[in-house]
C-alpha cells in the first residue's frame, strides 16, 4: 500500500465512521441525555499496527511498508469531538 492509498483509505474509512456519527438513533439517545453541547462527546478510532494482517502476504507487506514512517504502534484514523452539530 503506497502512502497514497493509505491517505485514501484514512480519508475513506473516516467519512465513514463520521457518516456513521450522524446515525439519527445516536442523536436521539445524546439528545434525550443531554451531550449535545459543550464538547461533551470524544470519539476517537485507533488502528493497531502490530495487528495489520490479511491473507494475502504482499497486502500486510505494503500496508507494513507504508506505515513504516509512522511513530509507535497506533494511527489515529479519527479523532473527533461532538459539537453539537458534528464533529468540529
């Protein structure tokens, strides 16, 4: 995986998580408990290097290779705090 499909990949996979965020059910349970406002809400994703495996070898290469760069052993694929109105 060259850093520009990992950059893909952490672009995609975040809208996702973020379109996840704004499942109405979610609102409506933070509404009814009021952590709405006030940056009550973190929500953050973590991929664990060490852990990077797939069945097909040259895959776990690639992605190993292409988070060779990366500091420690976790990348952040979101970090977002609730503003109320999404993630901000």
């Amino acid at each position: 995986m060259t850093s520009t499909k990992l950059e893909q990949f952490t672009q995609e996979f975040q809208q996702a998580v973020i379109d996840a965020l704004y499942n109405p059910k979610l609102l409506e349970i933070c509404q009814n408990y009021g952590l709405m406002e006030g940056n009550v809400l973190k929500f953050q994703c973590m991929l664990n290097l060490k852990n990077v495996q797939s069945e097909d070898a040259t895959v776990v290469q690639e992605i190993k290779d292409a988070l060779q760069e990366i500091p420690g052993q976790e990348l952040v694929m979101v970090n977002c705090v609730w503003c109320g109105t999404g993630c901000c």
